[in-house]
C-alpha cells in the first residue's frame, strides 16, 4: 500500500522523464506525426488553490469527517434494518464507496472488505479483512495484525450474530449502489451458505442516506472547491485563454486540463463547450444543445457556454457559465441575449426559493415549477441532480428524465435538509438581434438546502462574461 505522497513522488519522476523525451527528441519526430498542434495557452496557478490545504493535510481532515460518518451509520443501518454492511474493494477496480467508508487512502489489496455489523449494542463492530493491517486503519475498524482471510473471519462473524438481513452493493439503480463484482458477489455467497444466502439484500437504500447526508465541517471545503470551480471557469471564458478567430474549443479544453494539473485538482468528466452562432443550425443530442467539435473556432458574435467540474478533497464540482464575444464595434452584449438570461434567472428563482423546502416531494417541486414557467411564457428545461461526493450523487434530482419516468423511484424522494444540488437548468428564448433564432441559456450553480430553500455555494452569474 502506498501513501498519497509516494504515489505523487512516482507521478512526478514519471512526468519529469517524459517531459524530457519530449524535450529532446528531433523536431522532425513532431512533424511526422499525424496529430495537430494545438495553441498552447500559458497556463499560471489558480490564485485560489492556494487556498486548498496540501494533500497529507486533506487526508487528516478528510479522516476527521469519517470519524463522525462512523457515528451515523448505526443509527442509519437500523432505520434500513440492515445488521450487516459488507463492502468489498478490488485490486485495480476500486469501488466508489471505499474512499467514504474507509480512510482515503489507496487500497492495493486482491481483495479488501470493510465489514459493519450492528451487535445489538450501542457501538457498531467494524472488520476490516485486507492484505495487511497498518496504523491508520486500525483507527476505525477491528484490523490485527496478521489478518485472517475472509472465507475464515465471515463465517465466524455470520455465526456470531445472526444478521437478518446481510447488505451489498447489488440491485441499485445507480452504479455506485451495484458496483460489486459477480466474482466477490459468488465468493460472499458461497461463505455465507444457505443459512445466510436467503438474507442476502440490497444496501442501496443505505447507501444513497449515508452518501446524501453532509456533516457541517465539509461545507468549508466543498464551498473552496466551488470557488476555485468558478474561478478556472471564469478565467476560461475570458480573454486570457480565447482570442476571437483563432481560438479552438479544443484550445479551450486543454487549457481547463492543463489548469486543473497546476491547481493539483483533478475532474471526473471531460470539460465540454457549445457554441451558438447567429444563422447556425442548432446540431442536437439526446434532446440538450450538442456539444461543439473541438475544431471549432470561437468568432466575434458567438455565444459560448461551458461545462465544468473538478474533483478534489472527496468532492465533485460541476458548474455551466455562458460568455457572449463581441462583435467589432460593440460595447455590450445586445439585449436579446440579456433577457434570455433574465429568462434563466427567473427559472433559477422559482426552482430555488419558491417550491423548494425540506421535505418537500422532489415531482411537486418540478412540476410547480414547470407549471410557473408556462404561465410565464417561459421556455424551460430543468435537470438538477445531487452532488457531492460524486458529480452525480445519490438523493432526490428535480429532473424532468426522473419526473416523467417513475420507474426510478426519484418521483417519491423528498428533499432532505443539509442535502448538495447541482442546480442545472436552461431556459430557450429568441433573440431579435439573430432575427428570432433562439438562444439557449444554459446554468449550473451548486446548492445545498436550507429551510428557506436552495442556496448557492458562490453567487449566481448575474451577467454576462464578455470576451473582447
């Protein structure tokens, strides 16, 4: 098992190495590739990952909050009657919970299970069964230090205490709620026998209240995250990165990866950008606005919108800001394209403020909300999704997919107090300046919910960004 620090000191002799390959290899190795050369975009660190704390420092304080998510989970595996919570870890296959369960630390093992049971009693038992035993595991579960192996320590603990009910992440919806493999899956079977095989159920349910549940002290955290989100946001959409005419969107993507490797920030999607132009055809997928081929050049007069996230400290960000470019002569951004966005603050306020409370069912709200906008005139999409520690989290989406198909159980969901959203909506509105073509506002801003309703981490895009 290597540490996060070994693991970056290899990262970086790697990257060194190629990096001087590269360096020295004949200018003629490049022009015999069949690769274009990109614009290359001096890229300076963020001013706001400064604020980020180094990475030994983000584990401690990460292993901080799993303290306190340990003293929650009894109380939740009860409300689900679940006696007993098995999540298995595989070599090169990590699953998506280990890191939320467990310290956040690489898990190198064949196999490795974190295994919870409710004994009756006040405190949760918790094994953990891996290659080996070291410190830092040992301060959250029951880790010798000669390991047995799993076909021994399962068995005694089934025997023992006589779970009814036998948890695993299999028959969620959701692929964090069914990510374990059919291969662990036959092995936990077989070593629970027929006893234990009947009581074999889903803990997606857990899951998704265990995932969905913030502690105050990550707020801090997440609320950093979002500010740095909109920071390389911002700065992508501005005319530090784009030249009008001779800016691709694929200068502009590389410019966001390049960017979050200088803030020592990751993202768990590839950052994309649309481009609507005046007399352009609206080229379209799965019913959204299609994202723009990377060949294509940013002119005066474009609208752009991007979409972007980043992944640090346990948390996803995702975030959709739009930039208008000016024509030559223009000083502002023409007033059609204002009340478009009026358009979408309107949305943004009735979904937000109005029908959003505790409690409240995730339908009710969608469809009240939708039901404003048509008495408004107003052309709207909603698909807002919880987030967290996944982009796309597990809890209660106000989302039109979820609304209209009820077979994924999101229509019963009520909102739950303290919960992360990823508010992101758009509104479709013509334009006079392009001749009546409409315009697709497109927002996503993330929130957590108060009494009062949803509130933003960092304040909405107001107007415009303006590229020069």
């Amino acid at each position: 098992m290597r540490t996060h620090l070994e693991r970056a000191a290899v990262a970086a002799t790697l990257f060194a190495a190629v990096a001087m390959s590269v360096a020295m290899a004949p200018a003629i190795a490049l022009a015999q590739t069949d690769a274009p050369l990109r614009r290359t975009v001096p890229v300076r660190r963020d001013p706001v990952a400064t604020a980020l704390p180094s990475w030994s420092e983000q584990i401690r304080i990460r292993e901080g909050w799993l303290e306190k998510r340990h003293q929650m989970l009894l109380g939740m595996m009860r409300r689900h009657d679940v006696q007993m919570w098995i999540v298995a870890n595989e070599e090169f296959h990590d699953d998506p919970l280990a890191e939320f369960i467990a310290p956040p630390r690489p898990y190198t093992g064949n196999r490795d299970f974190f295994i919870f049971v409710d004994t009756g009693g006040p405190q949760l038992k918790k094994v953990a069964v891996t290659g080996y035993s070291e410190d830092n595991l040992k301060r959250f579960f029951e880790s010798p230090d000669e390991p047995k192996p799993i076909n021994v320590v399962l068995p005694e603990l089934f025997a023992r205490f006589q779970p009814q009910h036998v948890a695993l992440g299999i028959g969620g919806k959701r692929g964090v709620t069914r990510s374990l493999t059919h291969d662990t899956y036959v092995e936990l079977y077989n070593l629970l026998g027929p006893v234990g095989q009947p009581r074999i159920t889903s803990a997606a349910d857990l899951i998704e209240e265990y995932l969905d549940t913030r502690i105050p002290e990550e707020m801090p955290y997440y609320t950093r995250a979002v500010q740095l989100t909109e920071s390389l946001a911002r700065r992508a959409l501005s005319n530090e990165v784009i030249v009008p005419g001779t800016t691709t969107v694929g200068d502009v993507r590389n410019w966001l990866y390049d960017a979050m490797w200088a803030a020592g920030v990751r993202t768990w999607f590839q950052p994309d950008l649309r481009v609507q132009r005046r007399g352009m055809s609206r080229a379209s997928s799965r019913g959204f606005l299609a994202v723009a081929p990377e060949s294509t050049v940013i002119r005066r007069g474009d609208v752009v919108h991007l979409d972007f996230g980043i992944s640090v400290m346990g948390f996803d960000t995702d975030w959709q800001k739009m930039a208008y470019v000016l024509k030559p002569g223009e000083r502002d951004v023409p007033a059609g394209l204002k009340a478009a966005m009026t358009n979408s603050h309107t949305l943004q306020d009735a979904l937000m403020k109005t029908w959003s409370r505790p409690g409240a069912l995730v339908s009710d709200v969608y469809d009240s909300t939708m039901a404003d906008m048509q008495r408004r005139g107003i052309n709207a999409m909603i698909y807002s999704h919880p987030i967290g520690n996944q982009g796309h989290g597990l809890g209660a989406a106000i989302d039109f997919r979820s609304a209209q198909r009820p077979e994924l159980g999101a229509t019963g969901k009520r909102l739950r107090r303290g919960s992360y959203i990823s508010i992101e909506l758009n509104t479709r509105t013509p334009v006079p300046e392009w001749d009546g073509q409409d315009v697709f506002v497109m927002f996503e801003d993330d929130a957590h919910l108060t009494d009062a309703g949803w509130e933003f981490f960092r304040p909405r895009q107001e107007a415009w960004y303006v590229i020069r």
